[in-house]
C-alpha cells in the first residue's frame, strides 16, 4: 500500500533573499487594474513580465547554464513559484514551458530543438503549450488519434488537439500522438515538438463561459517535421506523457489559484468581524499551511531524485478542492453586494466562474482518486 | 526519519503491538523498562532528550495502535516536570481553575488523563502551566467521552510549580500526532476490508465508490500526517504557535471524515464491539475535542491572521519557514 510519506523540509538557506527579489520584481511591474486578474493568475498571460522574470533568471532555474539555465536548486525554483502565485503575479505565458516543455526537452528532446527552444524559454520569450487532450480522448487520454506517418526523413503529422491552453501564444506544442498504425490504447505512441508557426498547424480559439480567450483547437493538416521532432524514442510515448503528468500536477499552482481571494477577504473584513467569518479565516489558513506543506515535501522529493507521482497526485486532489471550495466558501460567509465594484466582489465573482475548472485541469477529481486508489492496492 | 528515529519507531511499534492485550499495570512496566517516558526529558537530568520530531515518531505510533497506556501524556508530563523536581509517573490534564501561590495550588482540574495511577500531572494555567504533586490528591468524578476516561481532580495545597511550557498546546501537538496514526492504522484497516469482502461476485475494492470515498480518506490521511509533521518541525524550531493550532484543526478535520468513510467502508460489523476498528475511531472522535476543538483553533489562527491583515498574511507564513 503506497500513500504520502511526510519528511521534515529543508528550506534553501537563501530563501528570503529570493523572496524579496522576486517581490521587488512584481512591486516594480505595472499591476493590471482589475483586482480578478490576481486569481488563478497562472492563467494571465503577461509576456512583458515573463520576459523580466527571464533576465532575473528565475525562470527554466533548475536547466543546466549550456541551454540558458542557472543550475539551481528545485527549492529555490519552488520558493519562487509559491511568491509569484501568492502576489497574484500573471505568469502565464511562459508557466508550461518552466514547468513541464523545459523539462521534457531536457529529457528528451533532441540536441537540435534543445538549443532551439530552451534559451528563449528561459529568457521568458518563447511559450509551450500541452497537446494531450483530444475531442474523444479526456479523461481517456489512451485514446488519442492524432497521427505521426514516417515520409522519407520526416514526420507528417494529421489530426486535432482541443482545450489547448495558451496555443494562441505559444511557440511550440509537445504533442502525443500515434505513430504505429492502427496500435491500440497506450501502445505505438509518441511525442513530438511542433513548431506552432509550422505550415498546416491552424488554431481555432474557444471562449470560455467567462467571455474568456484561454485555450483553443489546434488542427493539423500534413503538418512537416524534421526527424529532430521526436521527442524520445517512438512508440515509449505513453510512458513519457505519465512523466510529463507528474511534472504538471506536482506544483504549488495546484492549491494557490484562490489566494487572491483570501486576501480580499481579509482587507474586506478588517480586524474584527463576526465569528463566522474569524473562523472561516482561521480553517481557510489552516488548510492553506498544510498545503503548503504537502506541496514543499514534494518539491523536496523531487530534489533528491525521487518520483512523487503519487504524493503529487495527493496533493493535486486536496489543493484543487481546497481552491475550488473556497470562493463558495467565501459567498456563503459574506454578505456579497453583486452590485459592487470591490475588490473583493470582483475577485470572487470571476473565481465562482472558473473554479469548476480547477478539478479537471490536469487530470480530473475523479482520476486523480482512481491513481490515488491504484496506490492504495484497490486497483 | 534519521537513524535514531527508525530504531525508535521500530521499539515503539514492537512493544505498542504486544501491549494490545496485556493489563494495565504490566504494560505500563514495560515502558518503563524500556525509558519511553523519559524520551523528551533532557540529557542532563538523565533523559532522552529528544526532539519533537522524535516524539512526533512515538506519539503518532501510539495513536496507529490505539495505545491504552498513557505514554503520551507521560513523555509530555516528564518533559515538563522533571527538571522542577516531580519524579514518577506524570500525565497533563486539559483544563485547570485555581490559584498557585508560594509553591502551593489549590483548586480543581479536570480532563486529566490516567488521574488516579498518576504521581504529578501538568495543567495549562493562564497560557502557561502548573505542575501540581497528586500525592493527596480529591477524585471528585470521573467523565467519559466516546470511550475515553478522564478525571477530574480537586487539590488543596498540593506542592506545585509554575511551568513556562504551553501544555494545552502541547497536548493538541500530541493529540494531532495521534490522531494522524490513527487515521492511518483505519485506512490500512478499510483497505484490507473492501479487499477480502465480496458482494455482486466480487470484493467491494472493486466498485469504483469505494475507492474513491477511500482515495478521500488516504488524502485526509496524509494531510494529517503532514501537518504534524510541519508542526514538529516548527516546535524542533523554537516556535510553533501558528503551525500546532493548524495542524490540530487540520488533523481534526480529517478525523471527522476519516473516521466517517471508514465505518462506511465496514459495513454493520465495523459497528460491533468485537471487531477492532472502534478502538481507533472513538478515540479519534474523543481527541478531536480534546485539547481545542475546530472552533477554538479556528478563532484562534483567525484573530492573528486578521490582526495582522492581508499584506502580512502570505509574508508571515512564508517566514515562519525561512
Ligand atoms: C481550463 C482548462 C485548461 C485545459 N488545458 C489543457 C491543455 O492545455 N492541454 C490539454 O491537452 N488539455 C487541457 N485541458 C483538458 C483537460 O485535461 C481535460 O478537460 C480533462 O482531462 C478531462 O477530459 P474531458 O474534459 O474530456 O472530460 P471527460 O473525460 O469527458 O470527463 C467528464 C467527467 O466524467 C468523469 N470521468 C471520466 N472518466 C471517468 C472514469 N473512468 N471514472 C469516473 N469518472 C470519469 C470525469 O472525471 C469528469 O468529471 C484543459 C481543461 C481545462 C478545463
């Protein structure tokens, strides 16, 4: 039976000074007037302050310096991620690449797209986005369609991919697709890096139920690549995808997106407000600190080499109900005048509207409890 | 765990297992033989001198076994008591009304742990603590909630001490340990049950509501186990104020939905006396109250937070780590 091993967390040293730095940065970068674009704000594209972020070098930090990494520690980089999330800071543009493309190219790129991308990624000027999901395969990510047909010494590629976050602004896609023909479930896939600015690739926006322009259908027709695309070796692109989930899923983001929330709140409130809402506070910080501590432990594992898939998994589950919660949490406590233009009002009225999202993101409620329960041995 | 804390939890985890069915007065022998109580009592006045991090080991164990020995209230009660002169066996008690003057206290304290087999006891008084001498102690009745046996005690004159340690917060740092092992052994428990129980023709591990509700119950689980473990490491470093009250009202939530999915996974037999899950379960719905309930850690961390308001919020929290 396998679940969640806490050990005791050894904090970088140099902690602080990394966070006033990354708080001089974020003080010194104009903020956007609406108070909403603070939540979720892993979701706000800003690539002026990508770009600062990349000459602070704080992005791509743990990538070695030859691909225009700084050789950091993975809790350094998580001291950084959990104060850009905590301030609100829009970090969207480049949050896939720092997260998961910068690493899966290290990994498994070839040298050639290495050093084509992993610089400008890390200067915080060339975006990534997920190609995983597909109109029939969501949940049921084995079931993806999109092909890979060998021409000579390239790669053609055909089919679609959907609910593709930031492909609008993204300079490449690492997609999962089939290259044995006619394989079945997880077997004969693969993964290639897509240029997104590649003849044949076409990208259909989709609004979301806010109004909002976050992700996209992404089409390909005879799409060319160069044999260097492959990313890793053809057919093994299942087990490289699980890989790239656990990167995806193990991040502070996954508890933080609603502490925009919690902060209005305390400003709304002021020193002494009703019980309920002390009390509220009081759980909501509670569940907050225990978070943060699941989160850290493994940031820690994956420093000392490990794969915390599973305590990732954990953490994902909790940290997304915990965000998801609170906004309803927070309406039900508070008298909400929905005529106001406070901070507070209008902060939680975009998160009522984009917390549903937050447990199907990266892996639904209900399959991250599946893995949960496979650890388990019930599966 | 370091080297001292494996070979600590692979003592405690022996002897806690044996000690299921063996009485009262030679369980307690054993631990004793074994220098348990003295795990937090300094090296100097001849102790352990261990870390809260090693008594997160112990303390957690015991809840895992649902231990009838009061080991953890007397590692914490020697702790505190020991270097002002009280010797035996100590246990804490989770309230106190009285006045200590001139080394002397009288009044009445209650929710004590084992009152009558115990020599001292060691009570919060104000935010503080007294330690107070049971030699010619008054029981004046004994209370019960969900199977756990407490007493209430009156003193009049008994030798006494003032202490500087928080016990109330203490206690809920123990009683969070506890519960998080608890939590845990039901989980194992749960697990094992749906696994060999069949219904529809095959086990209940198979129906995917099941494993969910015990996916829940696993998450519950771990954050437990990790807020205690967060706040052994803030009492390791110095101060642990904010993270003891959060890892209890953390630990309590989990209790109450731990305790729910695994009565629901048993089935009627997990509602019967012979069957070993109460052991655990009562015990958790007995310390979720003990030693502040979510309410009282709830407004607790609440009125710092807002005194201290938004823009110190995320600052405060991220320091208390750095
Ligand atoms: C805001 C947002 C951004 C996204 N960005 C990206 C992106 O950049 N790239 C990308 O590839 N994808 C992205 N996705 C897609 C996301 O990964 C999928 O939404 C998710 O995997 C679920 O797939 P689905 O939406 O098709 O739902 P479905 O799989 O159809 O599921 C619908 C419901 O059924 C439940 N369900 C499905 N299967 C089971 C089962 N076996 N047992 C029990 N319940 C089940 C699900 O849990 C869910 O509740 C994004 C999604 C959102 C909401």
């Amino acid at each position: 039976m396998q679940t969640f091993h806490p050990q005791p967390i050894a904090w970088p040293d140099n902690a602080a000074s990394i966070r006033a730095q990354v708080r001089s940065i974020i003080a010194a970068h104009p903020r956007h007037p609406d108070p909403a674009k603070r939540a979720n704000s892993w979701a706000v594209a800003d690539p002026a302050f990508s770009a600062r972020l990349g000459a602070e070098g704080l992005i791509g930090m743990t990538w070695p310096k030859e691909y225009g990494g700084h050789a950091r520690s993975n809790l350094e980089r998580y001291v950084v991620l959990e104060e850009l999330l905590a301030a609100g800071a829009p970090v969207g543009a480049h949050w896939i690449a720092d997260r998961q493309t910068g690493g899966m190219l290290l990994r498994y790129g070839h040298e050639t797209e290495k050093q084509r991308w992993l610089p400008g990624m890390a200067r915080g000027a060339i975006f990534a986005c997920i190609g995983l999901s597909e109109p029939n395969a969501g949940s049921d990510l084995a079931s993806v369609r999109t092909q890979a047909r060998k021409r000579g010494d390239r790669w053609i590629i055909d089919g679609q991919k959907v609910w593709t976050t930031g492909a609008h602004f993204s300079h490449l896609m690492i997609a999962l697709v089939r290259t044995a023909e006619g394989s079945q479930r997880n077997e004969g896939l693969s993964q290639f890096v897509i240029p997104m600015d590649a003849p044949g690739v076409s990208i259909k926006p989709i609004i979301d139920l806010t109004g909002g322009h976050d992700f996209n259908e992404v089409f390909f027709d005879g799409v060319e690549l160069p044999e260097t695309a492959l990313a890793g070796i053809e057919g093994e692109g299942w087990k490289q995808a699980t890989a790239e989930l656990s990167l995806e899923r193990s991040g502070p983001e996954r508890y933080l997106s609603s502490t925009a929330l919690f902060l209005e709140l305390l400003r709304h409130v002021g020193e002494s407000p009703d019980p309920a809402v002390r009390q509220l506070v009081g759980r909501l910080a509670a569940d907050m600190w225990t978070l943060r501590m699941m989160s850290a432990t493994v940031a820690a594992k994956l420093a000392d080499g490990e794969d915390p898939a599973l305590e990732a998994t954990i953490v994902k589950d909790l940290g997304n109900s915990f965000e998801q919660a609170m906004p309803g949490l927070v309406q039900a406590t508070i008298d909400i005048d929905p005529a106001s233009t406070t901070a507070l009002t209008r902060v939680l009225e975009h998160l009522l509207q984009v917390a549903p999202s937050f447990s199907l993101r990266g892996g639904t409620r209900e399959i991250l409890k599946g893995i949960i329960a496979r650890g388990l041995g019930l599966r | 765990m370091n080297e001292q804390q494996n070979m600590l939890s692979d003592m405690a985890n022996g002897v806690f297992a044996e000690l299921r069915d063996t009485p009262a007065a030679e369980a307690w022998a054993r631990i004793e033989a074994l220098g348990l109580p003295s795990l937090l009592i300094r090296e100097a006045d001849g102790g352990f001198g261990g870390s809260w991090q090693d008594a997160l080991v112990v303390f957690r164990l015991a809840g895992h076994h649902a231990l009838s020995t009061p080991l953890v209230e007397a590692i914490l009660a020697a702790g505190a008591g020991t270097h002002l002169g009280f010797a035996g066996r100590g246990t804490i008690a989770s309230r106190s009304e009285g006045r200590l003057e001139n080394g002397r206290f009288t009044g009445t304290l209650a929710g004590v742990v084992a009152g009558p087999r115990a020599d001292f006891v060691v009570a919060p008084l104000g935010d503080r603590s007294v330690v107070v001498d049971l030699s010619q102690a008054r029981f004046v009745e004994e209370t019960h909630f969900s199977g756990a046996s407490r007493t209430v005690i009156g003193i009049d004159g008994a030798r006494a001490a003032a202490s500087e340690l928080r016990i109330f917060a203490l206690g809920a740092f123990a009683r969070s340990a506890q519960i998080a092992g608890a939590l845990d052994a039901a989980l194992v428990m749960a697990v094992h049950y749906v696994n060999e129980r069949w219904q529809f023709g095959k086990t209940l591990a198979k129906f995917q509501a099941v494993q969910q509700n015990l996916a829940t119950f696993a998450c519950e689980a771990a954050a437990a186990n990790c807020a205690a473990m967060g706040a052994a490491q803030a009492l390791d470093r110095g101060d642990g104020a904010f993270e003891v009250a959060a890892a209890k009202l953390r630990a309590n939530q989990a209790a109450g939905i731990g305790t729910a999915i695994a009565h629901q996974a048993h089935g009627a037999i997990g509602f019967t006396h012979e069957f070993g899950l109460h052991p655990l379960t009562r015990r958790l719905w007995s310390w979720r109250s003990e030693f502040g309930g979510d309410a009282y850690w709830a407004n607790l961390l609440g009125a710092g937070i807002l005194a201290r308001g938004a823009d110190h919020f995320w600052a405060d929290l991220a320091a208390r780590t750095d």
